[in-house]
C-alpha cells in the first residue's frame, strides 16, 4: 500500500435515524454521519457495546462498504443481564458506555475518538488519535490510534521475531516464503489482523475482520507533530473491528476465541510423532510406496514410535511428461493400489496425511473442463480464466496454470469431491499447501456462487473479497468433504496459511518452509507465542529445517528436545542441493546412530500442551516485562505445570532461565533433569543442559503431568481390522510435584498461611490439578468428556497424601481407569504415598520406573 490519498471527514452529526430506532431508551451504541459540506460520499462511524468488554466498530462510505465476508460472523450483543449504562453529552458531542468494568467514551467534537478504559485505571488502554482516528484512502481505509511505548504488542498470526511486534511495521497478507529468515522475512503465511496491547494495568485486542490485504504499523512511523502512533491500513472496502479489553492478555485471547470459535480438538494420532519428508514420495525406484513403507518400519526398527505420516505432493506427480504435480490424481507406478498401501500403513499403526494444493497447472487432464465451467478466477482484461506461473515439480520449477475460485461452484464442489475421493482410498486427513493465494493482481474477478452477496455489493474483485477468503473457503471444503467421507469421525485438516476464520475448519498449522539454522531455530519459538495468542492451534516447526543443510547431530537432538515440547511434533523437509533438485534430502531421526537413544528417549516422552509467554498468568512479576523476556525466543510455558528453555549455539552446556513468580510465596520449580535440583521463583538460573541430556524443562511445584504409554494407543475397547496393531490406552501415570524437603534454612516456605518451616519440613499447602480425556476420535459434536482431578498434600517429611477423582459427561470412561492411576514421583522423592481423606481404597507400592523414579498404584 504505497499510495496515500487520505481523507480525514473532521465535522460528524448524530445518525438521527439509527438514533430515533432504538427508541427512548438509550442504547449502547452510537451512529455518526459525517457532514463536512465538500464531502461527495459521505463516510459512516458506528460504535456499539457487544459484550461487558467487547466493542464493535465500523467505518464506511458508500463506495467502502463493510467486509462482504468478513472472517467473524456478527454476534447479537449480550451483557449477561446486566445492561450497560449510557450517557450522552451533546454540548461536548460526547457519549459513554459503561459495561462491566470497562467504560468507553466516543467523542466526535472533531473526528470520532474512542477511548476505552477499565476500572481501577486512570489512563486509558486504548484512544484514538485525535484530528486522524479514521480515514478514507482510496479504495481503503486507515484506523490511527495511541501508541504506548515500553509496552508489549503481540499477535497478528505468525510474525518474525522477536516476540514483542512494538516499533515495527508488518504486511497484513500471506506468501509462499520458502527458506524464509525467523528474523526478518515479512510476510510469512498468515493472514489474521489481530493486535493485542499488553501491560500490567490492562490489555486490548484489535481485530479487523477483512480478507483484504493490509499493512500494520505498529509504532513503527513517528511524526513530528503526530508523534507515536499505530495505524492499521486496509487496501479495499470499509472497516469492521473488534475492540477487546481485559485486565489480563488471557482475559483478551479467550474473548477473542468467543468471536472467532474456540481451537478444534485434534485426533489422538496428531499428538505423537509425525514424520514426512519430500523424498520419500518422490522415488520411482524404490516405489514411492517402498519407501514410504520402508520409513515406518524404520520406526519401528529403532523403536521410535510413529503416528501418522505426511504425504507430501510426489504422490500426483504425472508418469509421463511433463511431469508435474496434478493434484487428486496418483502416479499409478509409484503407488499402484492406494488403497492397498494405505490399508497396510494402517496395520502398522500409522495415518497418513496427503498433500493437496488449491491450484491446477494447465497441462493438468481436469483443467479443461474446470476451465469451461468456471471453476478458476476471470482476469477482467483478457475476459478469459486468469492465469499465473505456479510452483510444479522441483525447488524453483513453474509452469502456468490457475488458481481455484473457492467462491465458484465449479470449483468449490471439484475440490470436494477431491477430498471425498482421497477419503475412499483410505487417506486420513487433508494437508492444504500451498494456500497463501499470491494472486498478483487485486481486479481478477471471483464468481460469488458459494457465498452471500450483501445487499449493496456490486464488486466481485478480489481485492476487496480477499485472497485470504479462498484460504478459508479451501479449509471448509476439506473439512466438510472430510466429514461426509468419514461421519462418525473426528475431521482432522492441517493447514499451511490461515486466516481467523479458517481454524473453524483446520486443527493444526505449522510455521511453513523455514531453514536449518540455531538463528532459526530459536527464533522459531517466538513464531509459536504469536501463533498461540492468534489462537493457531496445534502449531509446531519443521524439526530440523526444512531447506537447508542437514543439521549436525547435536543440533538434531537440540531441535527434538525442543520439538517435543510444542503442541505439534513433526519431521519433514525438502533439503535441495545442486545434483537432486526434484527429489532432496531427508532427515531421519536415526540417520546418526550416536545419538539415537537420546533422540529415542525424547521421542517417547512427547508432549504437546499449548507454548505460552513466560509472562502469561504472572503479569505481576515486574521481570516478565524485561526486553529479554519479551523476545519470547528463549524460553516459554509449556502449559501450565512445566517451563521450557531451549540452547541456542553449538557448543553450550548450559541455559540461563527465568523462573516467573505469582506471588510472595511461590512453591518455586523443579529441575527435570539431573542433577535435579529445586530451584527458587523470580530469580535468573543457569541450568545445566548438556546436549546429550536435555534442555532446561522445569517443572511447577504444585503441578501435575498425566502422561501415557510411549506409544500410539487408541481408547476404544474393541478391535478396529483397519488398525489390529495399536495398543490399548490401558496404562495411565500421573507426574506430580511436591515441595521437597528443605534441608536449606534459605528454602523459604511453600505454603499460602502455612507456618514457616523449621528447615527440616516440607509444608502443608494442598495442590488440585485437574485435565479432561475423550476417546481422541469421535467428532466434537458426538465427543463424550471424562473430568479428573487430582490433590496432593506433603503433610510431613514422611509422607505425601493423593486422591484423584472421576466426573463422567456422558457414558465414555477410559480404558485404564479401570487399573488405576500410577502417581510417579520426582526423582530423589522418597516419601511414602498414602491416599487422602477423600480417596477410596488403598496405595500400593509399584516399584520403581527406569529411571529411579518411585510409582504409586491408586484406585480411581
């Protein structure tokens, strides 16, 4: 958006109409209609109260109308019985809205300000900026607002790092950004504009609705006599945004998520390890379904337990010239019989993922007929189907060929009954590629068959409907084809670009092509935390680079011990190199046998929790607010119960790591790792980490970890012939950790009004902790939930007091509550379990595991 044709209306009268409609009881919100008398089209500011502390507001004219499908659906508004109270001041041209214990006050004496503010605050936590709020540009709009410097900017989907967007300026679109730098490259894949100020007094969330390309400057751009500000600039149509306040960034993500859909819940397969790996569908000899075969029994060889695998494209690689990638069709000698393969994949425990790609190459057999019925986007200068180079066999090959208009029925419906056909054959899940819509040219024209046209809309242009819609229309189509093919089970699509509204469909992403570099990955971490606050769930990396050199064997095992640790654990890649441009390179988590029992050990305790700033739930600790800390490339939360750090240079044995505080008496942490030691919260650390053990993982004293088989397992208590093999979820252990014993007087107590211990006690404060379980394959809508909740209380030196506790919502219950619950202890913890006053039945003493650790056996 280089150009500039800015229009600040800065005269405003009350929309009497909107006004006089709402009767006599003041409502909350306000209509204003600009009248400056050289104003041909004329622009309109609404301002209306949602939610206790969610606003909405819109800015149009008749030729800038709003987001004809905006990526949110409007919500009625509802205060929970409590309704707002609102005070028009017309002397001041002023009017404010009190909801909760937020107050907004729109002063339109000049141009319309929004100033938001929550109780207990003096200055607000958002204003506009006065004389510029909101201008028409051209063909878009420009909303200006405060910029508060030392302050943290978080979100906008998928950004470079650091962490922390302040003083920075972003393209709000999606690209294809093969070998991109963590650092540097903007855009990456994403396409959601949503902003989120935070400080510890109060948060704020600014959420555009639009599919249309934008830019955001985040306090990047200075004036002199505008000074700092933030301005999110949209190319095409008028605005649509979301205000949200919270006294924390929590408060705000989780009001975000009842606007955009809460994250879908992935199948169990997705939480284990995911293998891919360009090469292995691209061979003709071995046959693609060899070596693909020959992969998982390789997994099973050095027992690295698999899960699912990704089919990358290789599989629709034409047999003869040219041979390009056609996607939903198979190269009939690579893989003769898919279903046959697939059936045989499945006896091994493993699902399979296949690449498809929203895209149809000119020499592709279906792209005739897609061409005749419409099924491609129209280019309004040729009045034909448009046309553009596309990716198609090897690293930096193209041909020509067309984008698929998700808005067209002709496409919409082909790329459905792609998907169904994918389904019949045996293929798990959708893997959208390829999916960022670099159109280069905003007037191609979209046919609108397969979504609603307001009333008033008379373009068609792509430029104002966006390129990121087709991103989500492609999600839904998978989806829903998905869930035709397979009506009982959990849909599952994983997607590479997104925007707010495709994770209604998609229950992964990933951080696309990025490069084989310790720069990167570190930098890849604070991808993770925008992702997490963009609500883009089930997120991870490419372990060990996508492009790239292969990594050395200790920065291998480094990048696992951190991909472990995310909610998507996957290795693939598509490494190039001069002599093999169309098939590369793979990495194998056993291709350097020195390391595979580290590599093997970490595999098994795979996790996958959502990544969290250090910062979130402990916005009262002073030190979270640090520069160092807010990079968010250095360490995170791994949910709740343990803090993760990573090593970043060759080399390096250790970590410094800060351990947050929430309160004067925090139980503090527990190193993981040996030589497994407690360590004190709301200081700096240097942990210990030697590569061939592992990186800093702290656990939270008071926490608790279920935990697993090291395994792929599955819930149900009967076979299933299309995968005899898996093991039954029949074994459940439970992590948990005390405060240990204090032989340190410099240990200060634990408890929360407990006495002060004499310094040969632990204490008594009680911890509850609690996590749900379903049978991790049903769909959502049908999904039966299992509660369980566990308390732990070290009473005295001797001895360690637990219960656990089963609710049932609805008549699903899992395998091995049936045997009972293993309580695993730290290692070095030696008091006796017994079960508490709430407990039923008794402890027995299980032994030991293999790592020393003492094991509990309890009655649920």
């Amino acid at each position: 958006m280089l150009h500039q044709y800015e229009r600040v209306p800065q005269h405003y009268q009350l929309n009497e109409a909107s006004e006089n409609a709402v009767g006599s009881k003041p409502a909350p919100a306000i209509s204003l209609r600009s009248s400056d008398e050289s104003t041909s089209d004329p622009c309109t500011f609404q301002f209306e109260a949602i939610r206790p502390n969610v606003f909405r507001t819109t800015f149009t004219t008749p030729q800038h109308p709003v987001p004809p499908f905006p990526s949110v659906k409007r919500v009625a508004p509802d205060f929970g019985g409590d309704a707002p109270e609102v005070t028009t001041d017309l002397d001041r041209c002023s009017r404010e809205i009190r909801c909760g214990k937020t107050k907004a006050v729109v002063d339109w004496s000049n141009a319309p300000v929004v100033s938001l503010f929550l109780d207990g605050v003096q200055k607000p936590v958002h204003r506009d900026l006065n004389f510029r709020s909101y201008a028409v540009d051209a063909t878009g709009i420009a909303h200006y607002s405060v910029y508060k410097k030392d302050t943290l900017h978080v979100g906008l989907g998928e950004k470079a790092a650091p962490m922390d967007l302040s003083g920075r300026g972003f393209i709000v679109s999606a690209s294809d950004t093969f070998g991109y730098d963590a650092y540097r490259t903007d855009p990456l894949y994403k396409h959601i504009p949503l902003l989120i100020n935070v400080t510890p007094s109060g948060c704020i969330g600014t959420f555009s609705t639009s599919h249309a390309r934008g830019t955001w400057s985040v306090g990047s751009e200075i004036d002199g006599m505008w000074g700092h500000f933030k301005v999110y600039r949209q190319a095409h149509g008028g605005l649509e945004e979301y205000l949200i306040v919270g006294g924390t960034v929590a408060e705000v993500v989780r009001s975000y998520a009842e606007l955009a859909g809460f994250p879908l819940l992935m199948p169990r397969y997705m939480m284990g390890y995911v293998g891919g790996g360009m090469k292995y569908s691209m061979e003709d000899s071995p046959r693609a379904c060899d070596a693909i075969m020959g992969f998982i029994k390789n997994c099973e060889k050095h027992d690295m337990p698999c899960s699912a695998f990704q089919m990358s494209s290789g599989y629709t690689v034409a047999e003869t010239e040219p041979k390009t990638r056609n996607v939903f069709t198979w190269n009939r000698h690579r893989f003769p019989d898919p279903r046959a393969f697939t059936k045989e994949c499945h006896e091994h425990g493993v699902r399979l993922l296949a690449n498809v790609k929203p895209y149809v190459l000119a020499n592709h057999p279906g792209y005739p007929d897609l061409a005749k019925t419409g099924g491609f986007f129209r280019d309004p200068i040729t009045k034909k189907t448009a046309v553009a180079r596309l990716w198609s066999a090897g690293g930096g090959e193209s041909g020509e060929g067309s984008h698929i208009d998700f808005t067209s029925k002709a496409g919409y419906e082909w790329w459905y009954n792609g998907v169904k056909a994918l389904k019949d054959v045996g293929i798990d899940a959708m893997w959208n590629d390829n999916n960022e819509y670099n159109i280069p040219s905003d007037d191609w024209q979209c046919a609108l068959e397969t979504v609603n046209v307001p009333g008033g809309v008379a373009r068609n242009d792509i430029g104002l409907w966006g390129r990121a819609l087709h991103t989500e229309l492609m999600g839904k189509s998978s989806h829903d084809a998905t869930l035709e093919a397979e009506p009982d089970a959990r849909p599952f699509v994983l997607t590479r670009s997104a925007t707010a509204g495709t994770m209604k469909y998609c229950a992964s992403s990933w951080s696309g092509d990025n490069v084989t570099s310790w720069e990167g990955m570190k930098g890849a971490n604070a991808l993770a935390l925008n992702a997490g606050f963009s609500l883009l769930q089930c997120y991870g990396h490419d372990i060990g680079g996508f492009e790239g050199p292969q990594p050395t064997p200790e920065h291998l095992v480094r990048w696992i011990q951190l991909g472990i640790h995310s909610p998507r654990f996957v290795i693939n890649c598509y490494k190039t190199n001069p002599s093999d441009n169309l098939i590369g390179e793979v990495i194998e988590p056993w291709q350097y046998p020195s390391v595979n029992p580290i590599i093997r050990a970490a595999i098994k305790r795979r996790r996958n929790p959502p990544q969290r700033w250090t910062g979130w739930g402990h916005e009262s600790d002073p030190t979270v607010w640090s520069k160092e800390l807010l990079k968010g490339d250095s360490q995170y939360w791994f949910g709740d119960a343990m803090l993760v750090a990573g090593v970043y240079e060759p080399g390096v044995s250790s970590a410094r790591v800060y351990l947050p505080r929430k309160e004067d008496k925090d139980p503090g942490f527990l190193n993981l790792s040996a030589p497994y030691q407690h360590f004190e919260s709301g200081k700096w650390h240097e942990v210990e980490s030697t590569w061939y053990t592992s990186i800093p993982v702290l656990a939270r004293i008071g926490s608790a970890i279920p935990v697993g088989k090291p395994a792929p397992t599955t819930c149900l208590a009967r076979d299933d012939p299309e995968f005899p093999n898996i093991a039954k979820d029949d074994w459940r252990g439970v992590e948990i950790f005390p405060p240990p014993v204090a032989h340190d007087a410099n240990i200060p107590s634990q408890a929360d009004g407990a006495p002060v211990t004499d310094g040969t006690h632990a204490t008594t404060q009680s911890f509850a902790n609690q996590w749900l379980e379903d049978d991790g394959t049903s769909r959502v809508e049908k999904s039966e939930l299992c509660a369980f909740e566990i308390t732990y209380s070290a009473a005295s030196p001797e001895e360690i007091q637990v219960g656990i506790s089963m609710t049932k919502q609805g008549g699903f219950e899992p395998l091995w509550t049936k045997n009972g619950i293993t309580v695993v202890l730290p290692i070095g913890e030696e008091r006796v379990v017994t079960a508490s006053n709430a407990a039923k039945g008794e402890v027995l003493d299980a032994g030991r595991d293999s790592k020393g650790r003492k094991l509990w056996k309890l009655q649920i």
